[in-house]
C-alpha cells in the first residue's frame, strides 16, 4: 500500500503558497503548517522507499511520454530530506525575521520555491525539470530582491539573467536530445545514448546552462552579490538549496546520460572545481563583511562538488558518495552559517567582521552555530563535511590521484582560516562598541540546530550512505569498482 | 554486549556531559558548576580505576559503532590506553580544584570550564582510541577545543597566539589526515595491532609507506611540539594558567606523543619501522629537539615561556624512548609521559601561584620569593629536581631507563644527549631556584593579593602539593606494583613488545 508521500510534497507548499498569497495575514501560520506537512511527508517517503526501494507514480494514469512520472531514488530521497530539513529551518527563522507587509510577500514566493524544488528533484524528465528550473529561478530572482535597495536589487538582476540564460542554454540542450534520440525521459535517453558529435554539442549547452545556475567557476560571477544582499533566510535557501538543484540537475544528466559516452569532459568540470575550491576559498579571505565572505565560501564548497567528476568513473559510488554527502552537509552548515550571519547583523547592524565585538559571550547561541557550521565547512570531524571529504581524498588516493588530493586539502585549511578569522573577532572588542539589538530566540535556534544536523550527520553516515543507494542511482558506474 | 563493554564510552561521557551542562549555566550559578565539574572528575576516576584493576587482571574493555563504511569508531582500553587515560583523569581532577580556584570572581567561567571538559573529553578519547580514524576524530576535536581557551582572555594577544596555533595544528591535522586515508587505500584497516597493520604488504610499498609515516609523524609532532613544529607551544602561554598546566604541558603535547607511540607500534611495528629506516632519523629529530628546546630556554626570562621551552625538551624525551626501538628505552619513553606530567603541571601551577599571588612573571622577579611563598617554592624545587633527573624524584627513573635503553640497543650517542641535557635542564632551573630561595625579596612586590593567612589561597596550594607528592612517589616507589613504572614495565611485555 502507497500512500501519496511524494504528492504530498509538491501540492502541499503549492496550495500553502496560493492560501499564503489569498490570505496574507495568515501567511505565517500557513507557512508553517506547510512545513511541517512538508517534513511528514517527506519521513513518510522515506520510510516507504527505506521498506519498498524505488518510488515511481503515474500521475493520472499515463505512462510517459504522454504523462508525467514522479520518480525516486536514494539520491532525490536525500536531496527532499535536505530540502525539508533546511526549509524547516528557515521558515521557523523567517517566522521572527519577516514581520507585516514583507511577510506576505515572503511566504507565498518562499512556498512555491519549495514546491518547484520537490517537483525537480521528483522528476526523471528532461522537459519538466527544465519547467520546474525555470520556476525555481523566478521564485528565487524575486525573493532576492525583496529587500529592496539599490545593491539588493542589482544583485537581484544580476541574477536574473544568469538564471534565464542558463535555463535557456539548457532548453537548446534539451531540443537537441529530443531531435537526436526521440526520448525526454532520463531512462529512456540512457539506453538510447550514443557518442556523436550532436552528444558533445549537447553537453556543452547543458553543461554551461547548468554550471551557470550551479555558479561554478568562473560562471559565479552573479552569486556573491545576489547572496550576499538577500534577506538571511533568502540567503539560507539559495546557498544552501537553489545551487544544489542544478547541480542534481547536472549530476543526474552526467551520471545516466553524459558520464559514459563522453568521459573526456569530467577533466574540465575537475578542473573549474579545483580552481573554484582555491579561488573561492581565497576570495572568502580577503572579504571584510561577513555575508560576502560566507558567499565566496559557497564558491568554494560547490567546486569540491565538481572534483567529483573525474574520480567517478574509476572509483564507482565512493566519489558519488561524497558528492551528495558533501552537498547533504553544506546545504545544513551554509544555511545555518548565514542563518547565523543574519543574527549577527541584526545584533549589532552591521557584518564587519574586525568589529564583531565580543559576540561570544553576548550572543553565544549563533557564535556557536557559527562555529559548528564551520566545522562542517571546513571538513573536520566529526561532521558531515569531515565524512564527504574523506569519502573524496579517498576516492582521490586510491586512483593516485594527487592533484584532487592535495586540493582537498588545501581548500580545508583555506576554510579554516577564513572561518577561525570570523571566530578570532567574535571574542575580542572592537575598537567603536556599538548597541546592540536583541535577536528573537527563535531564530538563534535555528540557525543552531541547522548547524548541528551538519554536525550530526557525521555520526550517521553509514545510515546515510544506505539510504542513498535506495535504487541503486550509481549502477552505471558500480560495475567498475 | 555486557555493562563492561560501555565503560570506556562512559569515561568520556563523564567529563563530555558535565561539560555541555555547563555551557548552558548562568555565569552566577559557581556552586552548580563546581559541584558538576568535581562530580563528573570522581565519576572519571572511579571509572578508570575500575578499568585499571580491570585490564591488570587480563580483561579488556571495548566499544564501537559503524562510522563510515568499512570503518568503525572503537573505543578500547588495553594498558597503554589506561596510562595515558588514569594520567589524564587525575590530573584533571587536580586542575580542576586548581581553576576553580584560580577563576574566582574572573568572567566567562561558564565558557572556560565547558572547553576545559571538552578538552579534557578529547584527550581520554585520544588514549582510548582503538584504531587511526577514531584517533584522527578527538585528536581534531582536541584542537578545536582548546582554541577558545587560548583565546579566552579575548585580547589582541590572545586572538594572535591562537591564531599561531590553529596555523600549526590545523595544518598538522591535515597532514595526519592524508597520511590516515592514504594508509587506509593501501591497507584496509586502520585497526591499532600489536606489531603493526603492514605485515600483510611485504615488502612493496615502501617509499609510500615511508611517505605516509613522514606524513603522519610530521602531523603529530606539531601537538608533540617537535622542531621545528614547536613554535605554537611558547606562543600559546596567555592561556590562563590552568590552561597551561594541564593542556599545554600534558594534554595536548601527550596527545602528539602518544600518537607517535601507536603510529610506531601499532600501526608500523617497531621492526617493520626500522626495516624501513624511519626509526634513526626519527630518533636523531627527537635529540635535537631535547637539545634545542634546553637551549632556548636557557635565555627566557617569561617564567613560563621558560616552562614551556623545557616541555618542548621533556616531552621529546618520549619520542626519543619511542624511536631507539628495545623494551628498556620503550619503557623509559612511556613513563616519561606520566613522570613528565606530574613535574611540569607542578611548575606550572607554582607558576600560576605566582602570577595570582604576587604578580610575579618573570624569572628576574622572583628574588626572594622562597621566604614570601616557601610552599609553593618548595614544590617548584621538587619538580624542578625531577626535570633534571635528580634521584629521587620521577624524572631520574625515566632517564635511567632511557640511558640503559640505549646501551641495550648499542646507541651509545643518546647517552650524550642525556647528559647534555641534564646539564642544559641544571643551567636554566637551578638559577631559578637561586634567585628564588638567596636573593633578597623586594621592597613591593609587583602585584600582591593576600588570601588569608596561608601564603595563598587554599585551592591554589593543595593542587601542586598532590602533584609534587605523586612525583615523589612515582620516584621512590617506582618498583611497587601499578606505580607508573611498574605499569610500563607490563606494557612493554603485555602490548608492545608481546612474544
């Protein structure tokens, strides 16, 4: 017996959201009642896909390619659970942090970007995921410029088009493999698959459409001021969430269409990766406001996600094991981080890191929130960033691999440094003591137990790793290992 | 899985507790704090002596649970885990009478004495690591915990020498990180085996594993302060004195040591080591330092810089034992872990007493200091005694057993580099001592405070009279039965040099 789990977590935040947008002084509490259904929903899947495997629906009956599939694996399962956790956190944090007029826009752009999120990571068909991409995007676009002001909105913009262009790059993408194989269904394109030259044009249009959205290296132009002059919880969900989708997106493509007939491309996403983990890393040092610091370092953490790609084909799930670890974990520690970072600002009205003033012993709750989402960031154990970065030197080592090695661990103590100069200042004064505003408890817990899910998350990882290999997403790739 | 099973698992949980309560008490709440720091410290040390009868009679203790595929977290109490653990526990237990005491009235205590549980958490679960990653795991969690206590004063001094310090064991982490996954694609284990995880590998590898043992000792060094990884231990002496005492002198730098120890027996095998021919430099690394850091010494006139020069010198005593190879000098190093333990956490303290009492900090200070504070300077002279080797006092067992250690192993040069050192260790306490007992005491002291009728305050004078006592002891019974020497002695025949 099926029960409609996965239904459940697209038309639930969708009705939320059109209630939220008829009903805007109840915004909140229906924003918070569609979490929690959320969460319901999403343990509910995971305990029917934990007993039965694969989940597949017909939605209306029809089979494709006339009707539309709802299809997961172990790596949607764990991509839902992420977007349920975080999402959790950030309504409860937005619920204190958007008051009146901005929280009746906030709730029903917030809800139908979670919506679009479940339907991507449900879906198995090149056609509606570019839907549900370009969706994503708009909700995203809009919720950035919320703030208002003049930085907010040209990040806002900035952002927007590099949004349009890559869905549009991935549409062209799409048209090609249609016209080429005659399927839209990522099962059906796997079997039909063939090296020629119309693949390579292909995955170069998808590839930069995607690595655009993913803001990889050196297509990240657009996240630092679109992240870092969002509302914190906007921040929370783009750097946490919106990049993981496309990075699925281009995951997905790679592992069942892509990786086997055109395996020479892996070097270059490798390649960005490991000058998107240094450049970021190093940008993040250099930054003196804490929200862009945290935004260079999401650079930073969507590169490791690339070193992946070279690794795969010889390692088999071990490198894809650390991928969606690592992008498990940072979707935690990045949005606790700037969960944290909005504390900070509002605290004392301002992000200069040199001035953080004494907020260790003042505001200890987010200091550690922080710290401990910094651990994660920074890969140190016991955390989840610790299990995924193990997972990638592991896989690195074993191939001989030195360079992705050496990487990895670089990119570490690049990340411990710009994290600890954040904690060095939050125990010292600052020259110019400034007032200080109280932070509503509410949202000095979340950003804390986001951080310590991260954390947490290094203890469970066998679990985990077991829940990821629900249907088996790698198989393509396991014969060799 | 029986009720022994979980003993090792509550020794941690016993300070790892206490201490997340206690990151939630109101700073007011001193009573509480106490109550649950000391009661978490007896726990410790009634556990640990259950264990210590325990693992003397033949048994074992041991956990563990999944943590990654193929890899478990195993916490195990065999005989060298136990001395390091009982170390750690009683002295904590002392420290702990001695912060609590020496942060009266300071702020943020909260905060300091949920770190200083913490620390002292990831030290007992560094002893009772059964295999590498476990290590790896509280040896970073170590780092982190002490960087707040570093920084715990919150001046720009303060914010700079942690920063020195997370640069120097970050980066050693990272290294002992590769070197751990590297090790582990090779191997396939990381389980910590008397004679060594390699046997299986032959002879192929070698300059891999020669590699991965640079890599992993090089990680250590940096926390067993070796040159030239030891720039971070002088620089980190803002702590407040506690911090000093117990994690500078003992926790922290015994961690490094102690790794040395299982990378060298229990993942490598002495044998397999020196068949690789990684042992004499190692050796040769561990003189320079003891040379070196005596050297260095000799010209701080920071009382505690001084101290922290000289545990640069001391604690490479262990490494030294260590990489000679032979049961006698294996003994000599193990011991020097608990026998250097107790003498530096005296001088500490009495450094500490000191700072608080007389706003004494330097050695150019401290004239007439014996006749103000003769308790707390006779203690000093007790450990200082021990540095140098003097009998009775701890350190001459170790240094005797190192001594006839290298005769046994035909390296008559470390004989050199004992008497060397005892020389150079003579040449910067003994002027301390002289100034302190003969010179004439000042007219005004820099900064005195009086604390009743003793010369100082109670809870400051009984920690280092404890630890100057079992530095006595461990000195003049050093052939009774579970005495630190005694107990060495069973780990080089039960583990380390097992037939």
């Amino acid at each position: 017996m099926e029960a409609p789990w996965a239904q459940a977590l697209i038309l639930a935040p969708l009705a939320g959201a059109m209630s939220a947008f008829l009903w805007p002084h109840r915004a909140r509490a229906i924003g918070l009642v569609t979490m929690l259904l959320l969460v319901m929903s999403v343990a509910g899947l995971g305990i029917q896909m934990a007993r039965f495997g694969i989940y597949r629906h017909l939605v209306g009956g029809w089979a494709p390619p006339l009707g539309i599939e709802l299809y997961a694996d172990g790596l949607s399962l764990l991509l839902l659970a992420a977007t349920a956790v975080v999402g959790a956190g950030v309504s409860v944090y937005a619920a204190d942090y958007f008051r009146g007029h901005d929280a009746a826009h906030f709730w029903p752009l917030w809800l139908f970007l979670l919506a679009a999120l479940d339907a991507l990571f449900l879906s198995r068909d090149i056609f509606n995921i570019y839907v549900t991409l370009e969706l994503l995007g708009l909700a995203a676009v809009a919720l950035t410029g919320l703030g208002g002001g003049r930085d907010a909105l040209g990040g806002a913009m900035r952002y927007l088009l590099a949004t349009l262009l890559g869905s549009l790059l991935y549409l062209l993408g799409v048209a090609m493999l249609y016209h080429g194989f005659g399927a839209l269904d990522i099962g059906v394109l796997a079997l039909r698959i063939r090296p020629t030259p119309l693949v390579w044009a292909t995955l170069g249009l998808m590839g930069a459409g995607l690595c655009l959205k993913t803001a990889v290296f050196p297509l990240h132009f657009w996240l630092p001021p679109a992240h870092a002059n969002a509302p914190a919880p906007v921040s929370a969900a783009l750097s946490g969430l919106v990049v993981k989708a496309s990075l699925y997106v281009l995951l997905r493509m790679w592992i069942d269409v892509f990786g086997t007939v055109a395996a020479g491309a892996s070097v270059l996403f490798g390649v960005l990766g490991a000058v998107a983990v240094l450049w970021g890393s190093l940008q993040a040092l250099r930054q003196a406001r804490l929200k862009l610091l945290v935004a260079y370092s999401t650079v930073a953490q969507i590169g490791y996600l690339f070193l992946a790609f070279p690794l795969g084909a010889a390692s088999g799930w071990t490198a894809w094991g650390a991928v969606a670890y690592l992008a498990l974990s940072h979707a935690l520690a990045k949005a606790a981080m700037f969960l944290a970072t909005g504390n900070l600002l509002r605290f004392g009205g301002h992000d200069r890191i040199a001035d953080l003033d004494r907020v260790a012993q003042r505001l200890p709750l987010t200091t550690w929130a922080f710290a401990l989402a910094g651990v994660s960031i920074m890969g140190l154990p016991p955390s989840g960033g610790f299990v995924g970065k193990w997972l990638l030197l592991q896989a690195a080592l074993a191939q001989g691999r030195w360079g992705i090695a050496a990487v990895v661990v670089v990119g570490g103590l690049l990340a411990a440094a710009y994290v600890f100069r954040v904690l060095g200042h939050t125990f010292t004064q600052a020259p110019v003591p400034h007032e200080a505003r109280p932070v509503p408890a509410h949202m000095q817990w979340a950003a804390l137990l986001l951080a310590g899910g991260a954390v947490l998350l290094g203890f469970i990882a066998p679990f985990v790793l077991s829940m990821l290999r629900i249907g088996h997403p790698f198989a393509m790739w396991e014969a060799g290992s | 899985m029986s009720l022994d099973a979980w003993i090792p698992l509550l020794v941690v949980a016993s300070s790892l507790v206490p201490g997340l309560v206690i990151f939630g008490l109101a700073e007011r709440r001193s009573v509480l704090r106490s109550v649950l720091n000391l009661a978490g410290a007896t726990v410790k040390l009634v556990l640990v002596g259950w264990m210590l009868w325990g693992v003397y009679q033949g048994h074992h203790y041991e956990i563990s649970w999944p943590l990654l595929p193929g890899l478990e977290m195993e916490l195990r109490a065999g005989p060298l885990a136990l001395l390091f653990v009982t170390l750690s526990t009683v002295l904590w237990l002392v420290t702990t009478v001695y912060a609590i005491g020496y942060l009266e009235d300071s702020p943020h205590r909260s905060r300091f004495f949920g770190f200083f549980s913490l620390c002292v958490s990831a030290t007992i679960g560094v002893a009772l690591s059964g295999n590498l990653i476990t290590f790896l795991l509280f040896y970073e969690l170590l780092t982190l915990s002490t960087y707040p206590l570093i920084v715990h004063r919150g001046t720009e001094a303060a914010r700079h020498a942690g920063r020195t310090y997370l640069v120097y064991t970050v980066s050693g982490g990272a290294l002992v990180l590769l070197g751990t996954v590297w090790l582990y694609t090779l191997t396939g284990t990381l389980e910590f085996t008397s004679k060594g995880i390699l046997t299986p590998l032959g002879q192929g590898h070698r300059a891999a594993l020669t590699t991965i043992f640079v890599l992993l000792v090089a990680g250590l060094g940096v926390k067993a302060a070796l040159v030239p990884l030891h720039g971070w231990l002088p620089r980190a002496m803002v702590a407040p004195a506690p911090v000093s005492a117990l994690l500078h002198a003992v926790a922290v730098v015994k961690a490094g040591a102690f790794g040395i120890i299982r990378v060298v027996f229990d993942i490598y095998g002495v044998e397999y080591a020196a068949g690789l021919g990684v042992m004499r430099p190692l050796a040769w690394l561990a003189a320079l330092t003891i040379i070196y850091g005596s050297v260095r010494a000799l010209s701080q006139d920071d009382l505690k810089r001084r101290l922290a020069f000289s545990t640069v010198s001391q604690v490479a005593y262990i490494t030294l034992g260590v990489a000679m190879g032979g049961p006698l000098a294996t003994i000599g190093g193990v011991v020097h872990l608990v026998h250097q333990g107790l003498m530096k956490i005296t001088l500490f303290f009495c450094a500490g007493n000191l700072a608080e009492t007389l706003g004494i900090h330097k050695i150019s200070e401290m004239g007439g200091v014996g006749q103000r504070m003769p308790w707390t300077m006779a203690f000093f002279t007790i450990g200082a005694f021990g540095m140098i080797g003097t009998p009775p006092v701890a350190g001459f067992v170790s240094k005797w057993y190192l001594g006839e250690g290298a005769l046994q192993v035909a390296q008559p040069w470390v004989l050199g580099v004992l008497v060397a050192s005892s020389v150079l260790n003579a040449a910067y306490f003994l002027p301390i001592l002289h100034t302190a007992w003969f010179r004439p005491p000042p007219d005004a002291w820099p900064e005195e405070r009086r604390f009743g009728p003793a010369e100082t305050a109670w809870m400051l004078l009984l920690p280092p009279l404890a630890t100057a006592a079992m530095a006595l002891a461990a000195g003049l019974l050093a052939s009774v039965p579970l005495s630190p020497l005694e107990w060495a002695r069973l780990i080089a025949a039960r583990e380390l040099y097992r037939p």
